[in-house]
C-alpha cells in the first residue's frame, strides 16, 4: 500500500495499477524499444526523457541503463522469434530465387544477401574480407539451410562475385544496371553541365556589354555578333544535354524482356545489339562536345552489355519452364506468354517508375498490351482464374536487371550505423529479423511471406506476449521535489 501511495502522485496513476492498465504499458515499453530504440536508432537517454515526460518514471524503471538493458533482452527475444518461426517448417520444393549481393562498411564490412523479388534477407552479417572464398561459404550455408536455387546472381562487377555466380553457384552473372548506367553519368553528366554553365555565364556577360554599347550609342554590330554566337553554343549544348537524357532513357526503356513499342519477345541477341547501337550514339555525342574519356568509361560499359542482354533469354527460359506442364494446354500457354504476361509487366514498370518520361512510355506500352489482351478469345474465360495472375505476378517481380533494394538497405543501415554510434551483431542481426518479419509493402505482405508462401506470426505481438515483467523503478535517495 506504501508503495502505491508513493506511485500516486498524478491523476491518471491509478490506470497503471489496474491489470489492463499494466497490460497496456507492457505493450508501450515494448513498443518504444522496437520503434524507436531498435528500428530508428533512437538512444536511450531520449527514450528515458520520453517516459519522464509522461510521467512513468515511477511506475517502471526508465533510467538509460535500465533501458538499455530492456533493448539487449528485445533483441535477443527477436532472434528467439526467428527460431521459433522457422522451427515450424519450411517449403518442401526448392525455391527458386533471384540474388543480389554487396557490401557495405562500417566499422566492420558487412556483407548482404538478398532475394530481390521478395526482398528477405538471407545473410546480412559483419565479415573481415569479402573474397570469393568468404562469399562461397556464406551463400553455401544459405543453399544448405533453406534449399533455395539461384537462377541468376546481380551484383556490380566485383570479380569475387561474378566467380561467385559463375564458379560458385553455378548461375548467370549479371551486371547491375544502374551502376553500368552510372558510367555513362559519369562521363557526360558534369561535363554538359559544366559547359553550360560556362556558357551561360559569358551569355550573360556579353548582353550586359551589349545593352551598355546599346545604350551609349556605341558600334554594336561586332558584339551582337559574339552574342549571337554564344547563344547558338549555348543551344548546341542544351541539345546535347537533352540528347545525353534521352540516350539515358533509351538504355532503360531496352532491357525489357518485351519491346516497348508492340511487347513483342526480346531475345538477347536482340538487346545486345540495341545496346551496341546505343553505344554508337554514345560515341558521337562524345566527340560532338569533345569529351575526354580518360578512365574508359564507354569501354567499362561495353564490357557489361553481353551480361547484361544475357537477362532476357535467362528469364524467358525460366517462364517457359515454370509452364512446362502436360495440363497447360499449348494455346493457353501461348495466351500467358503472349499476351497475360506483357500486360502485367508494362502495369508494374509504370506503377515503379517515377520518371514522368519514362511512366509516359510504359503506360503507353501497357495501354497496347491491354487492348491486346482484351481482344483475345481465350481472355474472357481465363482471366477469371486466380492461379494465372498470380503466376504472372511472380513471373513478373523475377525479371530483375538492378540491386536497388539491395543498395536502399545499405543506405538504411548507414543511417542507423549513425544514429545509434555504432552498429552491434545484436542490432545487425535484430534489424535483419524485423526487416524480414515485420515490415510490410503495400499489399500488407512481408519479405518472408512473400519469400516462403506462408504466414508468420508478427513478431512485435509475439514479443509483447513473451516479455518478462517491467523492470522496477528505482526510488532517488534524494528528496523528490513533486513529494513536498
């Protein structure tokens, strides 16, 4: 009774000594920790000057060293949460998935694994190198224990990775798009820019002069010349700006398992020669504005064209085997391929792409394919039928030509790596888990219901119902001025 007496100082202190108001500040502490401590990096002198400030400082220990303490017991209850889920089973099939790998670095390196239609985390672990030998290791132990199958490993052009693919695993290499893309930023980018601005600034200079001869009625014949001139530069390269853009625009409207302009089938060969052709385009604009290509970038990108091309006959052969079935009979697999398949595609590329140029194209090509689809014979009675969708869905979100996900992680743990000073194997390997077991895309599925096809338990319910008791206040030796 004294001790309840002493936690009664405010209003709103009884709540706290009923069992569903104890219930709830479970569910607050708990909270707190997996938002704020544990997902934001958040400290845990903030976290203790949050609960004094609503006034809990007596109802459960909130002291900085209390809470961190509290952290350290989440986190070990999240690894005992994974356990517990994958204890129960995984798929009997082998599952077939799409790689991509990088690394990071902090304090330590850290190497990431990841499934990139599905987006869960297979290793995600601090390492002392990241040589072919480590890599082998690491993904070998992923092969063992879940028994997946990778079709096709993306990742940038480290060699330890690309004999990873091809020695290793056994699989396609392919380039990362974006970084390939990257080189050619790199070379016309800042140059164009660079240029203009130059440009720009002796326009200016130049009608400043031209106004003030105007206006003391000097010879201007001369110097409107100069001006008119450097305004015709000044349009040459805004063109050549505009044309580098759309060359940026071309080599991503390219790799595409169908062509933009009729969905039509893209083989390969197909897409290495446009690719060859854009290089072609390349080269011109270089020696239009005269750039120098001292590090061979245009030859870097060269290089990763063939692997990249490599992509479409890999992803054909993989949806062609994925309907290799004597049930499916021969039209309604020429019907998914031909017409289902293109039109969810163009759907989904217009859904990610933020570029309005580009969403304009896709949505256009979606447009067509739809029309297309509409009109077919066999679309009215099929299309009704949830398994070919859900087919084409997965078939789609399997054509991954970047490691953007993979990239984007890295970025979030760089953040965390700062909020937090400091990044811990029990932090990695709790954000690993929370990443693959909590956080949800639009449809409200997670990385690893998407990943494995079934339901998990949603891991911050689970941890409310295995916490311990709170950790008890500590009363102040000194004299609590709210008591006088």
């Amino acid at each position: 009774k004294k001790a309840i007496e002493a936690r009664n100082l405010y209003p709103e202190s009884h709540l706290w000594e009923r069992p569903e108001g104890y219930e709830w500040l479970c569910r607050l502490a708990v909270a707190v920790i997996f938002i704020f401590a544990i997902k934001n990096g958040v400290g845990a002198g903030a976290i203790s000057e949050f609960y004094k400030l609503l006034r809990l400082e007596r109802v459960f220990g909130t002291s900085p060293t209390t809470i961190k303490d509290f952290v350290n017991k989440i986190q070990h209850l999240l690894v005992e949460y994974e356990k517990e889920q994958l204890s129960e089973g995984l798929p009997k099939k082998t599952l077939k998935i799409v790689g991509g790998v990088d690394e990071t670095f902090f304090e330590k390196m850290v190497l990431i694994f990841m499934d990139l239609p599905s987006g869960f985390i297979f290793l995600e672990e601090a390492s002392e190198d990241r040589s072919y030998d480590t890599w082998k290791d690491k993904v070998q132990n992923i092969t063992d224990k879940y028994g997946i199958n990778i079709v096709y490993l993306v990742s940038d052009r480290a060699k330890s990775l690309i004999k990873l693919a091809k020695t290793g695993i056994g699989c396609l290499s392919i380039p990362d798009l974006f970084h390939a893309s990257h080189e050619i930023v790199k070379l016309f980018g800042l140059s164009l820019q660079r240029k203009m601005s130059a440009v720009q600034n002796e326009v200016s200079e130049a009608r400043v002069t031209f106004a003030l001869l105007l206006e003391l009625g000097k010879d201007i014949t001369q110097h409107g010349i100069v001006v008119t001139e450097l305004e015709t530069k000044l349009h040459e390269i805004e063109l050549g700006l505009s044309r580098y853009h759309c060359i940026l625009h071309d080599l991503s409207k390219i790799v595409h398992p169908f062509n933009i302009d009729d969905s039509s089938r893209q083989s390969s060969a197909l897409v290495q020669l446009l690719l060859y052709k854009l290089v072609d385009e390349i080269r011109n604009l270089q020696e239009s504005f005269e750039i120098t290509d001292s590090k061979k970038r245009i030859e870097k990108f060269c290089n990763q064209i063939e692997g990249i091309a490599s992509l479409a006959d890999a992803w054909w052969l993989w949806a062609e085997e994925s309907l290799d079935s004597d049930e499916i009979a021969e039209d309604v697999k020429q019907w998914l391929l031909g017409c289902l398949l293109p039109a969810i595609y163009w759907q989904r590329q217009a859904e990610r792409t933020k570029n309005p140029d580009l969403k304009e194209s896709y949505l256009y090509a979606w447009e067509k394919a739809q029309f297309v689809l509409e009109a077919h014979p066999l679309t009215s009675s099929l299309i009704q039928e949830p398994q070919w969708s859900s087919w084409a869905e997965w078939m789609v979100s399997n054509f991954q030509r970047a490691s953007s996900a993979v990239e984007g992680r890295n970025g979030y743990l760089s953040q965390i790596h700062h909020n937090g000073r400091g990044l811990t194997d029990a932090r990695l390997k709790s954000l690993t888990i929370i990443h693959n077991y909590d956080l949800k895309r639009s449809d409200g599925s997670t990385a690893a219901e998407r990943v494995f096809g079934r339901k998990f338990a949603d891991p911050f319910q689970w941890l409310v119902e295995h916490m311990e008791d709170l950790p008890l206040a500590r009363m102040s030796t000194k004299r609590d001025a709210l008591s006088c």
